[in-house]
C-alpha cells in the first residue's frame, strides 16, 4: 500500500480479511472507503483480499481515482451488479466479508455477485479501525475544531436580539460555507426552554437578548468533522439555571480530569454521570456522555454507561454531559479531546462562560 497516507490501517484491515477466514471482503459505504484508502467517493467498492486490493468505481470517478491515489489499482463497478464477469475465480469464493450497514439492496446484489459464498459481516472491524486516528486525520480534526471555534466567536458578533434560531443558524451555516466545507451537522440552536429538548431543530422562536441560547455545532474541513456545544448565559439567571450549568460545567470538567488511557468509554462515562446523581440530576442527563469524531460525526467509541471500549491514545472522544429539565431549561456543555499518553488534550478552545 506504497504512498497511501491509510495503508497502514488498509493493510490491518486486509490482515483481518486473513484473520477471519475470509477470501475477501467488500466496502462500499462511504466513509469506511475513505478511512481505508483517503479517498471520498458516493459509488465505489473496495475489494480486498488477504493479499491485494482494488478499488471499484464507476466512469465517472476513475479518472480522478488514478489522479489523486495512484497507489490503488481500479477497476469497474459493474462487475458488482452480476452482469459483468467477476474477477477471475471470485464467484467460486466460499467466505464474503461484508458491512452489515449496507442498504439491503446493495446486499442483494452481493449476493448475485457471490452466488455461493458466506456473506460474514465486518464492519465492527472496520469502526474498530477507525477509532485510533493516524497523525495526519488527528490534524485534520484538529483544523476543523479550531475553525468551529473561529466561526462560534464570529456567530456571537452577528446574534441580536429579534433573531430566532433559524436566522442564527442560518448565521454559522453560512460561516461554515464560506470558511470550511459546511456543516458536519445541522447546527442546533435553542433559545429558552426550547433547550430543554435535547436535539431541537430550529425554529421561529425569538431570541430576546436576555435568554440563554444553546447552540450544537460542527463544521466540516478537508473530509473531517468537529463538534462543539456552548451556551449564551441568560441576563438574569434563575437560581435554579445558574446550579444546573455550574453542575453540568463541573461535570464535563471533571469527566476531561478522569480520563487516562487505559480506562473504559464507560468509566469516563460514569466519571461525569455519578456527579451528575449524586446531585440528583443523573434521570435529566439521558444520553451518553460523548462519542468519538472523525470522517463521520459520530463514531467509535461511545463513551456510554456500558461501553468496555479501552480508551487509547490517538482516540478521539466528546465531553457533552447534559441536564434536560422538561418545559423549563436545558443545559450542555461539550469539548471534543484527543486522548494522549497522560490523558486528553482538550482541542476546542471556545471559553466556557462561568457564573
Ligand atoms: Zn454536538
Ligand atoms: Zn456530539
């Protein structure tokens, strides 16, 4: 895999293929392609066996599949579909890895293309490999938090009271578009009690200056994600709101002191929801604490209750503790962080405004 910045992990992968008894295996969702070879491509297969590799794709992208991999041998798609003759041999395989997160019709026609083959399903393997990030994708990621933490300080300048969640949406989508790749997600504002609803979709609810404002966002830079949630303080905080941030504040601080290599998703969960219980809001935090970020917005680890995942360094994970208070007020405070040999190293840089 000579010059792919991705062989190393492309060539575990194949290893696996091995590893499992496989006689190939084929991916073809997105984002797995572009973590095992770099390249981003809405219609290609990549057909890897325990000794060679090729990628498949359509007349449209080959051209640029020579240009920009050169280390990848293409061939076309077509042969996927039954109509064209497979690789020499290949429809005689016993042992077909694929993604289980394919489209049941992509399936099919994998059937059709392996009439008598076992189709054994790899894609926890993939995510697996996926989750330590190489130097360069950690780069990446790096990029485009620090340009998700330029657009948040630019946003703010823009907010005036009299705009709803969708004008300031609209606001950092159009920052996003204009310094980045665009949105890694549709960005999430709440003013009020609308942050109550942990993913609440933007509406024509008005901001008057002096309520807290929520607002979820990520931008997308050179195929990598970022993700990031702060809160607008309201002028006049009931007393009840002001315990609630310092607690979620102090929860999302102490889960980023906890974490060490070494330890599980689920400790680092644990880390920030047993503050969160001890002062009786663990029922109003209820999702998990953080996910890891990278080609896709969220992938492996799932720093979840349960999670046995064993943190490492190159991982990279979310630190979003939230309290969600229904009709009344929603609190989350998240950094996305690189676990490192010590601990983590906290990428996003936006102030977390205190009382
Ligand atoms: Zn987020
Ligand atoms: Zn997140």
């Amino acid at each position: 895999m000579k010059n792919n910045p991705f062989g190393k992990r492309l060539a575990a992968f194949s290893a696996a293929v091995a590893d499992k008894g496989l006689d190939a295996a084929v991916v073809s969702g997105q984002s797995n392609v572009m973590s095992l070879t770099g390249v981003d491509c809405d219609n290609a297969c990549l057909f890897v066996t325990p000794r060679s590799v090729v990628f498949y794709t359509d007349f449209r992208y080959t051209a640029s599949v020579n240009r920009t991999a050169p280390w990848l041998k293409t061939g076309d798609i077509k042969k996927f579909n039954g109509k064209k003759p497979f690789p020499s041999g290949a429809r005689a395989f016993a042992k077909i890895g694929f993604e289980s997160s394919v489209p049941y019709s992509k399936y099919l026609t994998l059937k059709k293309a392996f009439p008598k083959a076992e189709l054994v399903d790899v894609l926890q393997s993939i995510l697996d490999l996926r989750m330590e990030k190489t130097p360069e994708e950690l780069e990446k990621i790096r990029a485009a938090v620090l340009l998700n933490d330029e657009i948040w300080a630019e946003a703010q300048k823009r907010f005036s009271p009299g705009m709803t969640e969708k004008d300031m949406a609209r606001e950092i989508k159009k920052l996003m578009i204009e310094r980045g790749d665009g949105e890694a997600f549709e960005t999430i504002v709440c003013v009020g009690k609308n942050a109550a609803e942990c993913h609440h979709v933007p509406d024509s609810t008005v901001w008057n200056g002096k309520e807290p404002v929520l607002v979820d966002m990520g931008v997308k830079l050179g195929g990598y994600c970022s993700d990031m949630t702060r809160n607008i303080l309201p002028d006049r905080p009931s007393r009840l709101y002001k315990k609630v941030y310092s607690l979620v504040l102090e929860a999302n601080e102490r889960a980023i002191k906890a974490l060490k290599p070494g330890m599980t998703a689920g400790a680092l969960d644990r880390a920030a929801r047993s503050f969160l219980e001890k002062n009786g809001f663990g029922k109003a935090f209820g999702h998990s604490l953080g996910h890891g970020v990278g080609i896709d917005i969220h992938e492996a680890p799932a720093a979840a209750k349960r999670s046995k995942t064993v943190l490492k360094p190159g991982m990279t994970v979310t630190i979003e503790p939230g309290v969600y208070l229904e009709g009344n007020l929603g609190v989350r405070i998240e950094d996305l962080v690189f676990v490192t040999e010590n601990g983590c190293e906290v990428v996003s840089k936006s102030e977390k405004p205190r009382f």
